[in-house]
C-alpha cells in the first residue's frame, strides 16, 4: 500500500476538538447552536481549509508531471525556462520541460536526438556521413534505387533503409552508403530531417482561457536550439524541413 496523506476535513476538526474539552455543563459539546460549539465549528473549518491545502501541496506539487502552483520553484531549482524556449510554453509544455531536464542522462547516439525531438512534439530521422575509405569500400558502391523487395540488404547483411529510415521501396534512393567525392571533413556533418511541425492543442487543465490558441503550429527554433546546444561539439547539423509531411486530419490529436 503506497504512503498516501490522509485528508482531515473541518468536521473531523470539530469531533476531536469537542472530544478534548473538559467534562462539564460550562461546555455543551452537545449543543449546535452554542457559542461554544459554534465557535470550535469556525476555527476548525479553517484548520480543515489548511489541510487540505497542504494535501495538495503533498500529492500534487510534490509531482513534477502535476505541479501547477509550484512550477515556477521547480523551474528556478532546474534552471528553467530554457532559453531555447523564446515564445510562450502552456503549462502543459513547461511541465515537459521540466521532466525532460530532470531526466535526461545524455548520450550521442541517434536514438537520443531522435528521442529528444519525440518528447518536444517533433518526428525527425538523422543522416549521417562519410568519406570513401581504400580497403573498406569499393569502387561503384553507391547509393541505389529500390527493387521493391523489403528489406533490401547490402553484402554484409546490414538493411538498407531511405533517408527517412525506413524501407526502400520500388524506384526509390537508399540512404547508405551515404558517402562521395570530398574533403574528410564530410564526416563532420549530419543532417536531421524534420517531417512534421510540432502540433500543441488547447487542453483542459493545462492550457490557459484567454492565452493560448486552440492549436498552435510550433517552429522549429526550439529544436534547433536544443539539438545545436546538445550535439558533439566538432560536429554540424544541417536540418532539412523538405520532408514535412501532411498533417492530415485537422482535428488529429484532439481528444
């Protein structure tokens, strides 16, 4: 059974403070209207107010994923806002960002970028590149167009996928070996496609009345910030939005 606060209501107050009085007729704990009993009745009710403020305190903004009250002093404690984050965030996003902070542990695989942008609302696929290596690589290995069999497999074994990390279909430009004529420096650079913008809906209890829209398209300056701020140092991004693909259905997403 979880530790859990137990709630006491101004009437629960009221009972044991009645029972705590001496014994007596100058203390009619049986009577209503008394002043006695009516007085114990108003401090208690207040007593009753506060505990249950400090229930919520307790089961609620104790909770990163929940606090409302107390997420300016989460964010001060975490070092939020990021200024990354230049326009307005719901509480809905602030609290994201404040569990993303707590979090992360960090890496620099392609699973972790592409983790980060799932968790800020976008879907993005990464390329990387190299140079031809003499002894590892061989003349007329290239990129190729799909056969239509899925998956397509190099001499090693290892699936060949688009760009977009998926299977290759009929017709279509694989992504490896994603190498060409250049300087080594090429191996330096890696590309992130972006193929959708990040939808943020209009939700009850986090989202605000008079503030936020009932959908917001998101630029993809926070991610930018993020992944620039994030990625091995002597590395560059070159993001691609060429991909972004068709919503759909305008109401996707809503409840």
């Amino acid at each position: 059974m979880s530790d859990r606060h137990i709630r006491r209501s101004g009437s629960d107050y009221t009972e044991a403070y009645l029972a705590l009085l001496p014994q007596g007729q100058a203390w009619p704990r049986h009577a209503p209207d008394s002043t006695t009993v009516r007085g114990i009745t108003g401090l208690c009710d207040y007593w009753g107010f506060v505990d249950g403020r400090a229930a919520d305190l307790l089961e609620r903004e104790s909770d990163p994923r929940q606090t409302v009250e107390l997420l300016r002093d989460w964010e001060r404690n975490w070092g939020l806002p990021d200024p990354c984050y230049q326009r307005p965030q719901s509480i809905a996003e602030r609290q994201q960002a404040l569990i993303m902070r707590m979090t992360m542990q960090g890496a620099q695989s392609r699973e972790f970028f592409i983790g980060i942008a799932a968790q800020i609302g976008y879907s993005i696929t990464i390329t990387e590149y190299r140079t031809f290596v003499v002894g590892l690589d061989r003349v007329g290995d290239n990129r190729v167009h799909g056969d239509g069999s899925h998956p397509m497999y190099n001499e090693w074994g290892q699936p060949i996928k688009n760009p977009n990390g998926e299977n290759v279909a009929l017709g279509e430009l694989s992504e490896w070996p994603y190498y060409g004529l250049g300087p080594d420096t090429n191996r330096f650079y890696w590309t992130v496609h972006v193929h959708q913008a990040g939808l943020v809906w209009f939700r009850c209890a986090s989202s605000q009345c008079g503030v936020d829209p009932h959908l917001r398209i998101k630029l993809a300056d926070d991610l930018e910030c993020l992944l620039n701020r994030w990625k091995p140092a002597h590395t560059q991004i070159i993001f691609d939005y060429s991909g972004l693909s068709d919503p759909g259905d305008p109401m996707a997403g809503t409840p």
